[in-house]
C-alpha cells in the first residue's frame, strides 16, 4: 500500500503542502478541487500541466482530488444539475493531471430505497457515475454518514460499474456509525478505491442526520464534540493493524491517504502518522 497525504490537512497553503509531503516521504497527495486556485475554473490548460509537472517533480503522484462542494451533497433535487455539473468539471481536471479517482461526500444516504432522499440521490449518483466511467474516472462516495451496509446497498442498487466506488475513510464509521472495521471492510471490499487514514473516537451515540447538518448550519443543543472526537492516528478506535490485514485481503493496494481536519501542530500529526502507518506496512509485509 502507498502512503498520501491531503494536501490542506499542512495548512501550508498548495505549494507548501505538496513541499511538506515530499518532505516527509509520502508516496502521493489528495487535493480539494473545489476551491480558490484549485477550482477547475480557475485552471487553465496551461496552468493544470505545470501543475502535473510540478508534483511529478516531487516525486509525488495524486492519490486522488477532493470533490467535496460542501452542504447537502446530492439530497436537494434542485440543487442538483448545478452540483452534477461542477463534478463533472473535477472529473475533467482529474483526468488532466493524470487522477483516476475524485472523492466526495453525498449526504446521509437513506436506509430505505422508498425513502424519497434516496432516489433524488440516487439519480445524481448514476449520473456521475456514468460520466466518471466513461472518463475512465472512479467517483468515490465518502464512508460516514450511513453504515457500510447501507451504502453497499445503495451502489448495487445503481449498478453503474468501475465510474462508481468508496473512498472509505475509518474514522468516519467509528465516530458517526460505531461500525465493525474489519467487517466494513468486507462489506464495501469490491468497491474500495481509495482510503482514508484518520482516527477518532464516538464519545456517545449520534444521529447523524443531525451530526452532518450541524456541519452546514449550527443546530440549537447540539455540539459536535459532545458526540465525535478526530484523535491522532493510532490513539482512537480504529483498530489499525486489523483494518490494514482486511483491506489486504480484500485485494486492495491502493492509498492510505492522511487527513488530519484538526490539531494545533498538523505538521507533527502528519509526521507521526507516516512514521506510525510504515511500521505498519512494514510489518505486515
């Protein structure tokens, strides 16, 4: 398995981020594509080739881009066409800098299909699935929101083949959904193409309807950290060393991709976690 980095967790600005990975030895780097200078608008062709020059000179590869807009995701069908355009446009830039994969979260998927959030999601999903596809591009829905088997349900469901995928991110299922990493693993296994390695801890149960709507506007009673912690890699309840030996045998050998949203001193955060996920491969190799 490689080693990523996201790029923003540096809070070194672009340049200084992709610095600060080659630095540290990472293997690639995640970047948000949905912003400022990143923004596919904001790129000319000119400017995404110096761009793929210059990670190229770093001895770096991009695991993937970020296509998160924020906000609802896909659960607002008027929303919609205008989301659905902009990561069509994220799709087009990854494959301009040479990205196979663009990540993303779509909001709670619901745990009936009769659920009508589920089929407006549902919709944009195939959508960009098939888009994505046809690029040769994999659009890979965030694990969090919902357990591992709702979301598996959700893309057989779609059935759009390799345009759709997971980027499964562990920390996200223990704090919001308290799930069985390992057994996740193997529920979402064939559709696993790209990861997350961050840790954390569920201090109580959450409803994560709840959870990811205070993340757009503040909910009265409600404070996120009453319910969620994001912990350093190795001190939450990821049990690490599990999660590798079942993503190995699932077959995946892809990224395990940093991300780091809080902390005082990202940089050290980020130097330990490659230092902590090495031993790791290390010893499981």
């Amino acid at each position: 398995m490689k080693i990523g980095v996201m790029v923003e967790s540096f809070r070194l600005g672009l340049d200084g981020g992709l610095q600060a990975a080659a630095d540290l030895g990472a293997d690639g780097v995640q970047i948000y594509a949905t912003h400022d200078a990143m923004h596919p608008a904001n790129l000319t062709a000119t400017a995404r080739a110096k761009l793929r020059q210059r990670i190229a000179s770093l001895g770096l590869e991009i695991s993937a881009l970020c296509g998160d807009f924020g906000g609802h995701g896909f659960q607002i069908a008027e929303d919609n066409p205008k989301r659905i355009e902009d990561s069509q446009r994220v799709v087009d830039l990854a494959v301009d800098l040479g990205c196979r994969i663009v990540t993303t979260h779509i909001g709670v998927v619901p745990a009936k299909a009769t659920h009508p959030r589920y089929v407006i999601m549902a919709k944009a999903c195939e959508k960009l699935g098939r888009f994505a596809g046809e690029a040769g591009v994999a659009f890979a829905i965030e694990t969090g929101p919902e357990p591992a088997a709702v979301l598996r349900a959700f893309l057989d469901d779609l059935n759009v083949g390799s345009g759709l995928g997971v980027n499964f991110d562990p920390a996200n299922l223990v704090m919001v959904c308290r799930e069985d990493i390992p057994q996740a693993v193997q529920t979402l296994a064939s559709y696993i193409v790209h990861t997350h390695a961050k840790d954390g801890i569920n201090l109580k149960p959450v409803d994560p309807e709840v959870l990811y709507g205070s993340f757009i506007k503040p909910v009265p009673g409600f404070c996120c950290t009453d319910y969620i912690a994001e912990v350093p890699l190795g001190k939450g309840q990821v049990p690490f060393e599990a999660y590798l030996a079942a993503l190995g045998q699932a077959g995946y050998d892809g990224y395990l991709t940093i991300e780091r949203e809080v902390g005082q001193n990202p940089k050290q955060d980020i130097e330990e976690a490659v230092s902590f996920l090495k031993t790791l491969i290390n010893k499981k190799g």
